[in-house]
C-alpha cells in the first residue's frame, strides 16, 4: 500500500534528516522541497555533506533521524527509491 505525506506537487520532501557516520555529523536537520519541473544544484566545499544528501535521496542509505519522501514514498525498496540513480563524477 502506498501511503502519500507530501503535497500534490511536491515530488522530493525531507524533514528534520540527520546522518552520522561514527563521531562525524555528515548532515544535521535538512528541510527540503523539490517540486515537479524545479532545477535543483547542489554546491558546497569538500566533506559538506552533498553526497551524503544525495544518497538519503536516492534512498541508498536511511536517515539517522527525520524522514525523507520520494514520490510519496516514505522507504525506499532495495536499492532504493524507484526511478532514483546516482552517479559519481
């Protein structure tokens, strides 16, 4: 069953998200959301947290606190969310 948090239009939406990996704190309470047709770039220095970002909205990885919806989807199946691909460059 498919259970639908965010509102009509929006498409990515995450609250409160938190990860840590050991002592480091890669990402403290994110708010974010995206939008059908919204452009969104992500900038930041190295060890900012962008590909940490990135993989809590791909789903490849759980969020330590708070919560992230892809298309009203709120967990992700294996892999991740569907449609969702990350690439590295």
């Amino acid at each position: 069953m498919l259970t639908t948090t965010a509102a009509p239009d929006l498409v990515v939406q995450v609250r409160d998200a938190s990860k840590t990996y050991g002592p480091t704190c890669a990402l403290t309470g994110v708010h974010l959301d995206v939008r059908a047709g919204d452009i969104v770039g992500v900038v930041g220095h190295n060890g900012a947290g962008k590909s940490t970002l990135v993989r809590l909205l791909a789903g490849i990885e759980p969020t330590d606190t708070g919560s992230v919806t892809v298309a009203g989807r709120t967990k992700p199946v294996h892999g991740g969310f569907p449609g969702a691909r990350m690439a590295y460059q």
